[in-house]
C-alpha cells in the first residue's frame, strides 16, 4: 500500500482549516441576529463538543495505528540474529566462506532498500530469491563432525528466523493508516474550527487564534503520518543496528 505523503496532507488541511474558518466568520457576519442568542451558541458549542470527542478518539485510533508501524523491535532482532548467523557461520568453519558472503551480499542490500533516498521501498521478487539461495547454501553443507552437525542446525534455524523478519518488515513498509479514517479526521476538524468561527467575535485576535490551532492540528497530522512511514522521512527507524551488524560481516 502506497503511504501518504505528510507534507502535502498536512499542508493541504492547514489550508483548508484555515478557509473553512474564514468561511464560519463570514457567514457569522450575515447570519440574523437571532441565530446568534446565547441559546443558539449554546447548541452550536454542544455540538462541536460532541464532534471534538469523537475526533480524540479517531486520532488516538490513527496514532496507535501509526505507533505499531514504527516499533523497531523487529529492526533490532534483525541486526541480532543477523550477527548470530555470521559468528555460528565463523565457527563452522572456512567450508561455510560461502554462505557468508552470500548473507553479507543480500543484507547489505537489504538495508539499502529498506531506508532508500527516495521513498517506495518495495518488496523485491529478486532480494527474495538472494534469501532462498543463502538459506540452500547452509543447507548444502556438509558436516564432518558433532559440532558442525550442530552449528549447521542452528545456522538453519537462525536463518529461517532471519527470512520470516526481513520479509515482514517488508511487507510493514506500507501505509496502515486507513485513507476513510483519515478523510473523516479532516473532515470532523473541519466542521470543529467552522463552528468555531460562527461562535468567536469576528477579529484579529480570534483569527489568529483559529490559525495557530489550524497549524497545531495541521502538525499532529504531519508527525503522524511520518510515524506511519517508518524507514522513510524525517521520523525514520535508525538504521545504526542494522549498519553495525552489516559492518561486522564485512569484517
């Protein structure tokens, strides 16, 4: 799933809050005088208490969202077991030189995809076919005795590990916000700052009191949208574990 760009989203709701608001006090201006009694305004501030409750709960739904994309556990348990493979490796033997080289090869360019400079990491049919052939290659190994016996099991087995988590963060690479929830967002925040326009005095202090909301707002939707891209942008998981881990195969 393509992931949203956050300057543009967040830019084109700031614009739209911001017309929406000049919008409310226009009409404010030509609406009768009856329709801005105390009771009205009353009402009308019932109401954007309602719609604002309901906006803090699809925000705190989008953020949790957004937070299960940018946990790094994975990232970490990558970098571990990649270094894990490479010391049983070591230790089997120079038989297994190989094998090695063919992991440092496919991780090295793993985490070039996985934290590109430009966005659109994708899932690789050919990085995948790297993986099968690493992954035959310790199969393919011959143990001359107990102990290599039992460091091939194990290699195998850490890099069965290795495959299932490369591939997930992959596949996590996506967008996970919801495109419904996020239109709904912006349209509820708009509702919330055009009542807000018809319910505060037309002038310059109200004004600019819409705008730098409309820009708090505009901002939470930016860093929430970075969180949902976690290996591209500004709010990106630190490559560090993984550039470690490759830095120690090259040794």
């Amino acid at each position: 799933m393509e992931t949203f760009n956050p300057l543009l989203v967040s830019g084109g709701l700031l614009a739209g809050l911001v017309v929406v608001a000049l919008l409310g006090e226009a009409v404010r201006r030509r609406l009768p005088r009856n329709h801005l009694s105390p009771e009205s305004m009353d009402i009308v501030k019932l109401g954007m208490g309602l719609v604002a409750t309901m906006t803090a709960l699809l925000l705190g739904l989008l953020v949790s969202s957004a937070k299960g994309s940018y946990e790094r556990t994975e990232v970490l348990h990558l970098a571990a077991k990649t270094t894990l493979l490479d010391r049983t490796l070591r230790l089997y033997g120079p038989e297994a030189a190989d094998a090695r080289a063919r992991i440092r090869d496919m991780m090295a360019e793993f985490v070039k995809r996985m934290w590109p400079e430009r966005r659109g990491a994708r899932l690789d049919p050919a990085l995948e076919e790297e993986g099968n052939a690493c992954y035959l290659a310790l199969e393919q190994l011959e143990p001359r005795s107990d102990l290599q016996r039992i460091l091939k099991t194990k290699a195998t087995s850490v890099a069965a590990d290795l495959g299932e988590i490369r591939t997930l963060l992959l596949v996590r690479s996506g967008s996970s916000i919801s495109t419904p929830l996020l239109i709904a967002l912006a349209c509820w925040c708009m509702i919330i700052f055009f009542s807000f326009s018809l319910v505060a005095p037309p002038n310059t202090t109200t004004r600019l009191a819409l705008i730098a909301s409309a820009f708090s707002v505009a901002d939470a939707v930016f860093l929430l949208l970075e969180l949902d891209r976690p290996f591209e942008g500004l709010v990106r998981i630190p490559s560090a574990p993984m550039v470690n881990a490759v830095s120690h195969l090259e040794k």
